[in-house]
C-alpha cells in the first residue's frame, strides 16, 4: 500500500515504483560580515523539493558569533534580510512580484551568487521523506 502525501499525490521512481523519498536541494544561508575577511556565520537554510512544489527558508541567527567576527555589524539588517528569504519562500503578495514566481524560480533566484552581506552558499542535494522535517533537521545540524 502506497503513503499518499498531503497534496494526495504519489512519487513514483523512474520505472514506475513507488517510493517515500523525493529528492530535495539545499543551501545554506549565511552572513558575510567583512567581504575582505572572508568569515561567515551559518544562519539558515532553504530547502526546494520539486515533486512536492515545496519551498521554505528558516534562520536561527547567532548573533553572539556574528558580532564576535564584526562588533559593527547591523544586526537589525541581517535579520531583515534573512526575514525577506523566508518571506520570499512562502511565497504570496507580501513577497511582492517575485512572490508569485514558481518555487523552482524561486529557489534559483535566492540561491544566485550575489555580493550582499547575506548570500547563500552552495546548493547540495538529498532524498528525504518530508521536506519540512528536512528544513529542521538540516538548521539543528549545520546552523544551530
């Protein structure tokens, strides 16, 4: 007997199995408070599974750490922009324009390589059962 998910739909793999796991990508979000230093602190991450159109972001800033490689950083600002990612990833009106993009376009968008003082890093990949337990397990392990 197959597991429905919650949208009902079924993952099948390649030759027609089901399967419980869908493969997900992820990036770390981090805060690079001196470009020239070259420090970050680990302060969320975004998950995107396409075969369940899921999308979302979660931050757990230390600012403790933050501050002791940047005493001058605008702490008010990093929450903000980490704020705007997880806004951006639920998607909607309150994220503007963007906001009603696909999640892959989403995700693609969030994840490009930009010189801000808050970047994402690398995207890596996985096979997980639940992509919202996922966005958890992965802030306890890298971010936490």
């Amino acid at each position: 007997m197959s597991e429905r998910y919650p949208s009902g739909t079924v993952t099948t793999g390649r030759v027609g199995v089901e399967r419980d796991r869908a493969v997900f990508e992820y990036a770390l979000l981090r805060v690079v408070p001196c470009v020239e230093r070259g420090e970050c602190v680990n302060a969320g991450v975004i998950v995107y599974c396409q075969e369940r159109a899921f999308l979302a972001a979660r931050s757990a800033l230390d600012e403790g750490r933050l501050l002791a490689l940047d005493e001058g950083v605008d702490l008010v600002g990093v929450r903000r922009a980490l704020e705007a990612v997880e806004m951006m990833c639920r998607g909607g009106d309150e994220a503007g324009a963007a906001g009603r993009e696909r999640p892959g376009q989403r995700f693609r968008w969030l994840t490009a390589p930009r010189s801000t003082i808050v970047r994402a890093g690398e995207i890596h990949g996985g096979l997980t059962e639940d992509p919202e337990a996922e966005v958890e397990r992965l802030l306890d392990r890298l971010v936490r």
